[in-house]
C-alpha cells in the first residue's frame, strides 16, 4: 500500500470510530505518540453508542490522569462535531478556567488542516469564537463552563460533566451539594432534547458523597450505564460492550504503558489508603480508622512456607440484595501452629452482590478450590435457604466433574446459627492482638485481598454501620477452629492473644 493509499485508509477510520479518530488525531494533528490501550478501545464502543443515540446515559469513573478527558471531551466532541456539525456540546467541570482550556484545545483540533482531511464540511463561525463558545457554520458548536457558573441562552445535544468537585474540596459537605445542585438545577436543564439527548458524566471517586455517589444512590442511576475502571483489579474481569471484548487478569494495572504495578504500589503509598482506594480503586468508602493499621495487614507468605493447615471456609449472608447493603462473603482461611504459636492465614476472599442461586456456586467454586475444607454458613440473612439450595447444586456440580472424569465433590457444611453471647464488634476485636503478634498472614496471590484490607483499614468498632462483611467472615472462623478455652475467654470479654501456651490478659 502507498503511503497516500496508507493516509486514505486512516482517514476513513478516523470517520468511522472515536479510537480511529484518537489515532489519527495524535498522529497528524498532535503529532506524538499515542500509548493505546484496551481501555480506549472499550471507551471507543461506549461513545461510539452514545453518538448513534443507543445510550443517553453513561457516568465512567477511573483513575485521575488517565486520558479520561482527552478521550470523552476533546476527541469525543471534535469526532462526533465532524460527523454532524450542526450538533451542540456543553461541557462543565469544576473550574472556569480548566473548562476554557479544553474548550480552546477542541477548537485548535477542529480548525487544523489535518482534521479537514477527514471531516471536510465542518467550517467554524467566524461571528461566535470565544474561550468558552464557539459555534460552526452550521450552528453546531461547544458551550463550556465551571462549577457556579451561569449557562444562559444555550441548549446541548450532549452534555459532558466532568470532574464538577476538586480533590481538595471533597471533604466539604458545602462544596459537594454545590457541586450537585449545580449538575441537578443548572446543567441537565440544558438538554435541548430530554428524550433523545445524551449526558456524560466523567468523575474520578473522591467521597461516598460526591456527585457521582449521589448519582448512583439516586432514582436516576438506573438510567445511567456505569462504567467503573479501577487502578488494580485482583480478580479476572471481562470488559464488553458492542463489538469489543477484553478479559482483565488478576492484579493487571488499569494502563501499564502509564502505570505499572511499580508505579501504582509507589502511588498507593505516597497517597494514602483512603485517597487512593477512592480515586483509583473508585471505592471512596475507606476511612482509615486505625484499628488495623498498614503493617498489620503487609503480612505475605508463600504456600510452601506455612505449617499443615485446617481450613475453612467461612460463608457470612448479606441481609439484602439493596445496592446500600454489605455484600455477601466466602472467606477461606487456615489455622495451624508455627512456633508454638496459633497462625492464621488469609488465603481467599470473594464477594458480591449476588443473587442466591450464583451465590450457591460460588460457594461449590470455593469447594472445588478447596476440597477438604470445612464449610460453615451462617443461618442469618438468608443462610437456611442456602442450604437447602447446597445439595442439589452440589449434585449438578459433580455430574459435571463425573463427565469430566473428576472425584465428586464430598464437601460437609453447616449451618450455624450467630452466637449470642459476644458482639460482632467482640469477635472482630479478637482478631486485633493476633495481627499484632504476627500470627495472622496473608497468602501470596490470594484473591479478594485489596478489598479485605479497605475494608479492615475502614473498620471502626465505634461506628454502627460498618461495611465489614468480608472481616466478619473471617473473624468467625476462631469460633470453629480455636479451642473451646479460648472461646470461653472470649465471650467473658477477656482474651488478648494466645502465644504458644501462655495466655495474655
């Protein structure tokens, strides 16, 4: 193919999708390189929608600093400009002047010569060209503003909201309802069309409250096609929408070309737990309490470094399926003896929000992983329907193994009714002198982890709600797997730790 030839095809890509048009764009108009990701690739089909009309409502939550902008606002509106020039954009974010910028930045993409080579008919009014409106020929145009900011005799097809609350303001109950009166009162009373138009909504997580956390507890969110991408998932996770599909490896960095495992542990560090559980693992819940601090949870070890084991698998029932509720959770954890001493170890945690039959399974899938451990399921929040569902899921399960030529299943469980006699806050507090002693490790690669320790490091014995499923779970494996001493101890409220044989009060 010729070099002219090369040039056409480009051009035609650029025309056909956002990440065609990305490409083309850094390539001729920026004239750097473009470090393209899966994630843009995903994000291309999600605007790509959004464009056609098929979506109307998308909220996208990632990491700061990670092209989120570039993509859904300079590159969204100039593609979808080109395509339909007489389309209008309001774009709003939580300062006049960084909304001018981009404002400014989209305009210098629009009037380049290289962006005519693929859009030709766009033509940009000369009577209507300021920083923060600019309209073309065809009066189309963008409209851009701050948080505050009047938005007075213009009506959008799109609306872009992006980051409508500083970093340095999340905190403040004030700036947050500021921030979010202004996207209910002002901004999305500028749809020109209420049916068919579209809004965007753009945010990395700073506070449970934030615009976007109230969006999601709103009667709207439904309407809202939520796209979440986080730093560091510890999980395989499939991304899909349209025509693209990616699977996302265990502990696979969000954008490793930006951001490798390095990079982000680096990031973890300097920014702190909480900070950095809410804007790059957009899980602004953690608060770090104290209770259980960083080096009470850095614990890790190999497989082939601990003592024979008993295992359990510990199985704690939400009370609902509400988003607000805890999630459901399957622990597996082992206790031995290790000089003399009790050792815990951490070595698997899943959870969700699942609905009880994909609850079932994935109990049989924590089985299967660990075929001689001991199953226990609490009898609250839904437990006694588990197990009567348990069996014959089993019994499907090992027909599937049978036919595989795999050993049936032969997992025991029980269902245990709470213990009344100490609080949860009690039996979570067990756990504190073991961490300190160094006798609770974590094993290496264990799955669930980073959502075990925000939720351990947000853990407060003082608060009445806490999220503290995936803790409770594993707090409650002493109760079947410590000596029945020990458990008198604890219910009479005076247990510290036990070392070897010595007991500390």
């Amino acid at each position: 193919m010729s070099e002219f030839a090369a040039l056409l095809a480009e051009r035609e890509l650029a025309r056909r999708t956002p990440l065609g048009f990305m490409r083309y764009s850094f390539k001729y108009i920026y004239g750097r390189e473009f470090k393209e990701n899966w994630h843009h690739g995903y994000l291309s089909e999600i605007f790509s929608a959004v464009e056609r009309g098929e979506l109307n409502r998308v909220l996208l939550n990632m990491p700061p600093s990670y092209g989120k902008t570039e993509q859904s606002a300079r590159q969204f509106v100039s593609w979808a400009l080109g395509r339909d020039p007489k389309r209008k954009f309001i774009y709003a974010t939580y300062g006049a002047d960084l909304s001018e910028q981009v404002s400014v930045q989209t305009r210098n993409i629009v009037a380049s010569p290289q962006y005519r080579g693929v859009f030709s008919t766009l033509k940009l009014a000369k009577e209507q060209n300021q920083k923060h409106y600019w309209t073309t020929t065809d009066g189309g145009g963008m409209y851009v503003t701050g948080t505050g900011g009047a938005i007075t005799g213009f009506h959008g097809d799109f609306l872009i909201v992006d980051d409508l609350l500083k970093a340095i303001d999340a905190r403040s109950r004030a700036a947050r309802d500021e921030a979010w009166d202004y996207y209910r009162e002002s901004i999305i009373t500028r749809l020109q069309d209420k049916k068919r138009g579209a809004i965007i909504v753009i945010m990395q997580r700073l506070h449970k409250d934030d615009p976007a956390g109230r969006l999601l507890s709103s009667d709207f969110a439904p309407e809202f096609t939520h796209v979440c991408l986080r730093g560091i998932e510890d999980e395989t996770k499939t991304y899909a929408f349209g025509g693209f599909s990616y699977e996302r490896k265990p502990n696979e960095p969000l954008f490793d070309a930006l951001e490798g495992e390095v990079e982000i542990e680096r990031a973890r560090k300097e920014m702190g737990l909480s900070a950095f559980a809410a804007q790059y693992q957009q899980d602004p819940e953690t608060i770090e309490a104290g209770y259980f601090d960083d080096e009470m949870l850095s614990r890790n070890v190999s497989l082939s470094d601990l003592p024979p084991l008993d295992i359990l698998i510990m199985v704690d029932p939400a009370m609902s399926l509400r988003e607000e509720s805890d999630d459901r959770a399957i622990v597996a954890e082992g206790w031995g003896m290790r000089e003399g001493a009790e050792l815990i170890v951490f070595m698997d945690c899943w959870a969700g929000k699942w609905a009880i039959d994909e609850f079932v399974e994935r109990i049989i899938d924590a089985m299967e992983r660990y075929p001689t451990a001991r199953t226990f399921i609490e009898g609250a929040g839904g437990g006694h329907a588990i197990g009567q569902l348990l069996p014959a899921a089993l019994a499907k399960r090992n027909a599937k193994r049978r036919a595989n030529n795999l050993p049936p299943l032969s997992c025991s469980f029980e269902i245990y009714a709470p213990d009344n006699k100490i609080s949860k806050e009690q039996k979570i507090g067990v756990l504190q002198p073991y961490y300190r002693n160094g006798q609770i490790v974590f094993l290496k690669g264990a799955a669930g982890v980073e959502e075990f320790w925000r939720e351990s490091k947000a853990y407060d014995p003082n608060k009445k709600h806490n999220r503290d499923n995936r803790l409770d779970a594993f707090a409650s494996g002493w109760r079947f797997a410590a000596p029945k001493k020990q458990k008198q101890y604890v219910e009479k409220g005076r247990l510290r730790a036990r070392s070897g044989t010595i007991w500390r009060f």
